[in-house]
C-alpha cells in the first residue's frame, strides 16, 4: 500500500478506489490484494460459479493474450507451441496464452506472466498524464474487464495496475458524461472511437436518458391515447342509437 501511495499521492489508498472496482466489476475489493486474489482463486476451486460467468463480455474479456514463462516441465501439451518440436513443453518454455489460461496457470504456479504492454508502466504513465486522450479500444477492447481479471494474476505490479484502472476510469468518465449530453446532429461514431467497450455503453445509456429528458420536456412521452377497447365501445354505441 505504501508503495502505490507514493507513486500516485495518498488520495488513492485502498479505501478510496474499492467504491469505483466495485462498480466496474460488481465485486467487493475491502479486503487487502493478495487477500482478495486468493479469496477468488478458492471461491473458483469451491466451485462457486461468478456471476458473470456465462456472459459474453466477461468472456471475450479473458482471451486478450498475455506472454507466459513455464515454471514445470508440462508432459504431452508440446503441440500448444506450434514452434515446438517436442512432445513436451519444457521448463522455461514461452508462450502467449489466454488471459484465462494464464490466470489459471499462474495461480497454480505453473508459470510466471508478463504483463500485456497495455497495462505497463510506461503506459500507465501516459493515462495518468491525460487518460482522456488515449484510444482504449485500440489498446483492449475490454480495458477495464481484461484489467480487472488481470489483477488476479501473482505479479508485482498487478496493485499499481488496479490503481491505474481507478484513476483512468475517473479521469475519462467527465468527457464521456460531456460528450454523451451534447452529441445532437453528431456523428457517433467519432465521438465514441476512442472508448472501449463498457465506456460506450455508458456514453449510449446517458445519451438515451438525456434523449428521454427532452422528450419528457416536450411532453412526447406522456400523450395519453384512448385504448382500442374504448374507441370500439364507442363504435358499437353509435351503431345501435342510429
């Protein structure tokens, strides 16, 4: 904790960016790091299924690729590296794998992973900069959700990195706000490029509240109709009066 504090000042301990992880990804993170990391990895080798576990987003997520080291010798899985002419993976062997795999893997100390060039520190130094500036979708799709499953893994830096996520999301969530308030007769799409994925669905369920405002504003939203069973009651009164 000491350590994240001096990187990036006092304000962001703890206690501060837990409310914001929990509303990116609807879990409580009150407990120290490597607490939280290895109540996870149990609630996984329980058997307790998470919430998100069969959703789409959750699982394109987890397939952004992270370059992994074997720590074991691995028997029979040699054709996971089309490189390899073994049968086996050896010791020391590297790969890129799945953000899931590798989670998996590392937590079981199988193998040491890197982490994706996105969430580096050279990068984090750039978001801490000007965030707002950055084009995500272009760095991860899912930058939150594959960051979020990133921090799970046994690595050095993976607190800094949720500090990074906190203060990135913080930094760019007013002009996503501004933006998705003000983009009448805009082309959306090149006000929505530089989000990734659940920044635009946050930009789109603002801007279809601030639409549904307006409508309420102008009275469009509340014009009161008289049913079709009510017209037809009136229909068969007036055939039999005449």
């Amino acid at each position: 904790s000491s350590g994240i504090n001096a990187e990036y000042g006092d304000s962001y301990s703890y206690s501060t960016y837990d409310v914001i992880l929990v509303w990116l990804d609807s879990f409580i993170l009150d407990l120290p790091f490597n607490r939280m990391v290895s109540q996870s990895q149990r609630d996984l080798d329980d058997g307790i299924i998470p919430e998100d576990y069969f959703s789409i987003d959750s699982i394109l997520a987890t397939q952004h690729k992270v370059a992994c080291v074997f720590k074991k010798s691995m028997f029979g899985l040699g054709f996971l590296d089309p490189s390899n002419q073994n049968e086996h993976l050896v010791s020391g062997s590297k790969m890129e794998l799945p953000l899931w795999m590798a989670s998996f893997l590392a937590n079981k100390e199988h193998v040491s992973c890197e982490l994706p060039k996105p969430y580096q520190e050279a990068t984090r130094n750039i978001l801490l900069a000007d965030s707002a500036v950055v084009d995500l979708f272009k760095q991860v799709m899912y930058y939150y959700g594959t960051g979020l499953n990133l921090i799970r893994i046994p690595h050095p830096e993976c607190p800094h990195v949720a500090v990074s996520l906190v203060k990135t999301f913080v930094g760019r969530f007013k002009r996503i706000m501004d933006s998705s308030q003000n983009c009448r007769n805009q082309d959306l799409s090149i006000m929505m490029m530089k989000l990734e994925v659940d920044e635009r669905k946050l930009f789109e369920i603002n801007r279809l509240s601030v639409e549904s405002l307006d409508k309420w504003e102008r009275r469009e939203s509340n014009i009161i109709t008289p049913s079709n069973l009510v017209l037809h009651s009136r229909k068969r009164k007036r055939d039999n009066i005449s």
